[in-house]
C-alpha cells in the first residue's frame, strides 16, 4: 500500500507517466473518438454499445474490477470500480457519458466528424469534448496510477452512460436498482468545461436543470393551394409561430403561468461574485458571432442569465415547403422542438406537465395540436464549503498552474440532481473542456492543452482525496 509520505513521489511518478507516453494516449483517444457513439440516432445502437464495450475492455486491461455492461430501456451503463485502498479511504464515484450529439449539418465539418484531425494543438471531433475526450482523461489517469505505483490513493467507482445527450432516462431507474454499484462518499463528474480557453479552470457549483418539448400543429389532410384556401383554412404554421411567440415577453421571460413560482433568486452575495468574475460581454459576442448580446431578463447581468436563471429556446422548427424557388401552398402541418433551463427550485416533472397543458389551451379551433413530453432533468447545486471544494482546488492549480474559479454551469447533467436524491450523493463538477470547443455544433475541439493539464489534475486530485478519510470527505 502506498503510504501518506509516498504519495507525493507517487504522483509525480504517474504525472511523469503521463507525459512519457502521450502519443500512445493521443492515439488511443482517436480511437476511441472514431466510435460513432450517437445515442439519438437508431441506425447506430451498434456502434453506442460498441463504444460502451471499449470502455469496459480499457477499464479490465488497466486492473479495475466488476466493469460491466449493464442493459437498460435504452442504450447501455457501463460501471465498474477498483476498492483496494480499505475501508477507511473514501470512495469516489467518477460520472462521465460516452454518447455523442449528431453531427448534423456534415457539410459544415471541415474533416469528417468521427475522423479526428489535430491541428494547432487541438484534436477536432464528434465527442472531443463532450464527452468522450472527458471520459478518456479519467481512463488514463487510472492508468498512470496502476502502471507507476501499482495502485490507486483512493477507491474508485465508475458510472458511465449513453443516453445523456437524449435525455438519461434509464439513469434514475438504474440509480434505484443498483444503489451498491454507487455508493460512494463524493461523485466527481467531468462533462464541464474550462472557465476560459487560456487555461483558467474552474469548479462547477450548480447545473441548470432542462425540459423539453416536441410541439406539432395539424392542419388540412395535405398541403393546399394558399390562393384557393388562404384567408379559409388557417396555416399550421401560422398557428405554431403565434403560439411559440407568445411563450415570452419582450424582456425573454417565459410567459406560463406558475413558472417562476419556485425559482431561487440569487442572493447579494451570488450578484457579487457573477460581478466580480473576469467576463468580457464584448469578447463573448466575437466568440459566438452574433452582433451583440440580447437585453434578456432584467436584473441580471449576462453572465447570470447564462447559468442562474431559467431560459426558453426553440430549438428546431420545420414544416411547408423548404426547397428552392416560391411553392404557394399552406403547409398540412408545422413542428418545433422547445426547451426550457431550469434553476433551483423548479421542479422539471411540474413544468413539463403545466407547459404542455398550456401549449394545448392555446390551440385554436382551427387546428389540432399535440404536445409530446421528450425528458426532463432536475437542476443541482454543490455547497461550496463541501470537503471536497478545497482538494478539487488545489488539484486544479497544480495541473493548470493557476487557481480555479467558481461557476454554476447553464447547461445540464441529469444524473447529478438524481445521484442527490436517491442516494444523498453530493458532486464536484471539474470539466476540463475548452469553453468554446462547438458542443453540440460542427467542428467540435478539444485542446491538448487541457487534455494534458486535465489528466495531470486528475492524478493531483486522486492524491488530494485520497490523503483525507472517508468521514471527512463525508463532512460527518
């Protein structure tokens, strides 16, 4: 076993591993990163399930046990842990997804999506960041451990899943089912990112949480003719613009009733702290390419209303005629998928239910509207005196060379707010991917530089944890 005096020889040994063979772990990622893990698309249960099963051959060839590839309603969990260090060494829980958002629209990728391609010190592919590129950071860093000092500080569990990006619905059930394949003193999750891209990590104290909504208005049996039924039968799309228009205000708030009755108002002292981070509203715009930032909520300055306040978003609409040249029709139908962020205390299974109720009372006679529940996320929050926060801190400054600074992230992580409720499971939120990396969009990257940096702060962090006891990481 390695002793408290060892550790610091022990980290620098595997930190020291790391760098010796980073070619060999570039190549393994791209590897990994080729797996077309896309958990929305039916064509490629496969290949999510293949990507699912490298994870668990990785996790056996680098001497962790039980890692297994659990069936779920959707697409598979994988878990697996290593619990040599005692009874007395806390155990953490390592959360990360290896499904990946489609790469729609392809011809807007310079280089194939799930071929990765390095350039400028970047690795440019579908998951590079999130979250497959995460993932494989807490891979290696075991590696460093097992290949230097024959073991890890701590103990380890992993829980690993393929239907975030769709929702995480089998998470909940299988948090249930499978409470002894979790438990843990702290969760770590890395589906976050960096505070800026010139190497500013950052803690995450708080996911928003999210609902969502696909909304479809029925109208003639077929497409008709606009000058023989215009002014007759009502446009689908017509109806739907309206009816989406009118879900917020001129200053973005959404308009449902009831909707803001649980929202969490930021104290004093959390204005203070959004005022005092380094944001530069002008530099955020050239990052994003839009003009300038909308006015949004008033109140709140634009970094709030990015992480802490609840937002709505149409986040695609379709229907008519979309072809080149003039097709005078009125369309049959017209669709849009919406969404909402939410903050504490909002609960997603009431909002779902009362915006769908709403949506259905807006319909005119005129049309048929159906509203389809597609998931919903509770948001989460971590006490920033948690005994985890000044560990994960000072791992942070040792593998980026500076101090993090605190963040509530806008976006969502179903599993942290379920991990809390079904098991009392508080998380630390350490992402190590670039801020403006293109989640979700073509051209997705990650830097080598936080690839790095990130592995080197996952060995620290072992080492940070590790030298504390399970009751004190538990705050008991």
């Amino acid at each position: 076993m390695t002793s408290q005096t060892d550790i610091p020889a022990a980290t620098d040994a595997a930190i020291a591993y790391l760098r010796e063979h980073d070619p060999e772990h570039l190549a393994q990622l791209d590897e990994f990163l080729r797996i077309e893990s896309v958990s929305a698309d039916p064509e490629r249960i496969g290949e999510v399930r293949r990507a699912a099963e490298w994870i668990v051959d990785e996790l056996t060839r680098l001497g962790v046990e039980r890692a297994t590839v659990h069936e779920t309603s959707a697409h598979p969990i994988v878990t697996a842990e290593w619990m040599k260090a005692g009874d007395e060494a806390p155990t953490v829980l390592v959360y990360c997804h290896y499904d990946v958002q489609p790469a729609d629209p392809l011809g807007e990728w310079i280089s194939p999506p799930f071929e990765p391609r390095h350039e400028n010190e970047r690795v440019y592919a579908r998951g590079a960041g999130d979250d497959k590129g995460q993932l494989f950071m807490h891979l290696k860093a075991v590696e460093a451990w097992t290949k230097t000092a024959g073991r890890l500080p701590l103990n380890l569990r992993f829980f690993f899943e393929g239907d975030e990006e769709v929702g995480s619905e089998p998470v909940e059930q299988f948090i249930a089912d499978h409470a002894d394949l979790l438990r843990a003193d702290v969760c770590v999750v890395s589906d976050g990112d960096t505070f800026d891209d010139d190497g500013t990590p950052a803690i995450g104290y708080g996911l928003r949480g999210i609902a969502y909504w696909e909304v479809r208005v029925q109208g003639p049996r077929q497409d008709v003719h606009s000058g023989h039924y215009g002014g007759g039968v009502d446009n689908p799309a017509n109806v739907l613009v309206r009816m989406l228009a009118s879900l917020t205000d001129v200053d973005g708030r959404f308009t449902v009733p009831g909707f803001y009755d649980r929202v969490r108002a930021l104290t004093d002292e959390e204005h203070a702290a959004y005022a005092a981070l380094p944001f530069d509203e002008t530099e955020w715009a050239d990052e994003t390419g839009v003009p300038a930032p909308m006015d949004g909520e008033r109140g709140h300055i634009l970094l709030e209303r990015l992480s802490a306040r609840p937002t709505f978003d149409i986040n695609g609409i379709w229907g008519g005629y979309q072809g080149d040249g003039a097709k005078t029709i009125i369309p049959a139908w017209a669709a849009a998928k919406i969404s909402t962020r939410l903050v504490p205390d909002q609960d997603y299974r009431d909002i779902l239910r009362t915006v769908k109720a709403h949506l259905e009372s807006l319909a005119p006679p005129t049309v048929r509207v159906e509203v389809k529940i597609i998931h919903g996320g509770a948001p989460a929050s971590t006490p920033l005196d948690h005994p985890g926060i000044g560990p994960a801190a000072r791992a942070l400054e040792a593998g980026f060379g500076t101090a993090p600074l605190f963040q509530r992230s806008g976006g969502s992580v179903p599993v942290v707010a379920a991990l809390d409720a079904h098991l009392g499971l508080k998380t630390l939120m350490v992402g190590f991917a670039n801020p403006t990396g293109n989640f979700h969009a073509p051209n997705e990257w990650m830097s080598l530089r936080n690839i790095r940096d990130g592995m080197t702060s996952l060995v620290h962090l072992w080492a940070e944890l590790g030298a504390m006891s399970a009751s004190e990481l538990r705050g008991d």
